[in-house]
C-alpha cells in the first residue's frame, strides 16, 4: 500500500507548542496533542475500554494527531455519485458511512481514509478516535496574526467531519450522545480549559439506509486567547448499530462565531446525505 500523504492538522483552538513529527510506515504523526473526553463515556474500539466519567483525568490542550489506521470493515468504492451536484464523497468502510461534502471551490477537503485524526491523553493515547474524515477552511480563522505559526489558534480548519465507534457498549441513543458531547469537550478546551457542553435528547434517525439516533452538543468555549478561537461551537451525531452488535458513529463539529463559520443549515444539509455503505 503506497504512503499516505502527510496530514498536519492544527485545530483552531488554544495551542501549546508542537510536538516533532515521527514517520510511522504509511503517514507521519504531525501536531500531537492532548484531550481527554470526561465529559461523557463512549463506545470507540480503537481507544481501547471507556473511561467512566470520575475515572478520567487527563490534561488537555487543542491540536489533534493524524496517523494511519487501516479499515477492518468491507472494501468498498469510495467513487459513489454525491447526492447534490458538483459535490464530493467520502466513505468509510470501516465504519459504514458514506457522506457528501461541498466542492473543493467551497474550501472542503476529503482526507484519505487511511488517516485517523485524535485527540490523545497525557501519555498519547488516544481518547476520541475519527477516520473516513473531511474538513472545511483548512487555515483557519483569517485574523490569525501569523497563519505560518504551527501551533497557533486560527490555523487549523473551521469545521470537521468524521466516522467513530466500533464497539458494543451502551445503547444507540447514549452513544449518540457520547460521541456530540465528547468532542465537543475535546476539540474545544479539554481537562485544562474545560467547555461548557450542552447535550440534547437522542432522537430517532432514520434515513440512507441507517435507522439509528442522533444528538447535539452545544459548546461554550471557556479560554479565548485569540479572536480566531472560537466563543461557541456545535457538534451533531449520528449512531448506527451493525448485525454484528457493534456500534458506529458519525460527526461533524464546527467553530461558531468567527469569520466564515459553517452554518448549522449547511451541517444539516450535510446530515441529509449520510448514509449507510450497505443500504
């Protein structure tokens, strides 16, 4: 399998200095960082057992990691036609989504679904785990007063979208919920700067083939260092359950309240094109 490209992704939020970039076999670990989802359990196969709520704790700061991770789910063609025109599509086997999302002229990149992007604890573990990722915005915020700074607030992407889960604890409803609420904590403060989550009721979904919840989180962001760090943000979900009992998700979350912020309309336009690889 040939090399991945390499994935250098700094998150718009409160940074702390980059750690060096190692090369694994397929892409390199660029912008290590620390978070740790407290906020709420989860159900993710690669982040190993969930952590009960009281049990964790982790520093945290804002930049996640990128490395391979190969799919343990059917090979399946990523060059399905988009549901709207001029539109892109990404698929995740392993988790069994497929999604769309707006042209490369709208500032939307596809990332190779050999990529996982991370949020990991105080000893690089991970703790929230997305492949079959995209991203909006890559840059980041435009007032950010030095957008070469690696490591800075304002020069990662505005909004991000990915596929989760794997494993069989919980329920789909409290899934859908843990997956809203952990990245919402992890991708806008962490155990150091902790966010202020607000995690809706799982609802019904029931569309493309899934037939699963979803949930919001509404995210108040607590440490403002820099204008192009987010005062609020929104994090949407959706869960699925497999014939085999394991359980999957879908997210996507995204700054509020800076320049060119995506839209909650644009994300909800984006969830109506979600669907299953097997549907």
């Amino acid at each position: 399998m040939s090399q991945s490209k390499v994935l250098q992704r700094i998150a718009p939020r409160p940074q702390s200095p980059a750690i060096p970039s190692r090369r694994t076999k397929k892409t390199m670990i660029a912008a290590l960082g620390l978070g740790v989802a407290v906020a709420l359990t989860g159900c993710n196969e690669d982040v190993g057992k969930s952590k009960k709520d009281k049990g964790s704790h982790s520093s945290a700061s804002k930049k996640p990691s990128a490395e391979s991770s190969k799919s343990s789910g059917p090979t399946r063609p990523s060059g399905k036609k988009p549901m709207v025109a001029g539109w892109q599509t990404q698929t995740s086997a392993k988790h069994h989504f497929r999604y769309d999302v707006p042209g490369k002229a709208k500032k939307w990149k596809i990332i190779s679904p050999e990529t996982a992007l991370s949020y990991t604890d105080k000893n690089g573990k991970p703790v929230v785990v997305m492949t079959g990722t995209a991203n909006y915005r890559e840059g980041g915020c435009a007032s950010s007063p030095n957008p070469k700074a690696v490591g800075e607030a304002g020069k990662g992407q505005l909004a991000t979208v990915g596929t989760t889960g794997g494993g069989t604890e919980g329920s789909l409803q409290e899934n859908a919920r843990n997956w809203a609420g952990n990245w919402g904590f992890a991708a806008y403060g962490g155990e150091d700067h902790k966010p202020k989550i607000k995690v809706s009721k799982a609802k019904p979904w029931k569309q493309g083939g899934i037939e699963g919840y979803t949930a919001t989180a509404e995210v108040t962001v607590t440490n403002r260092p820099s204008s192009c760090v987010p005062p609020k943000a929104i994090v949407h979900s959706i869960a699925q359950k497999l014939p085999d009992g394991t359980m999957h998700g879908w997210v996507i979350y995204a700054d509020q309240g800076v320049p060119k912020a995506l839209k909650d309309s644009e994300m909800k336009k984006i969830m109506k094109t979600v669907r299953s690889t097997d549907s």
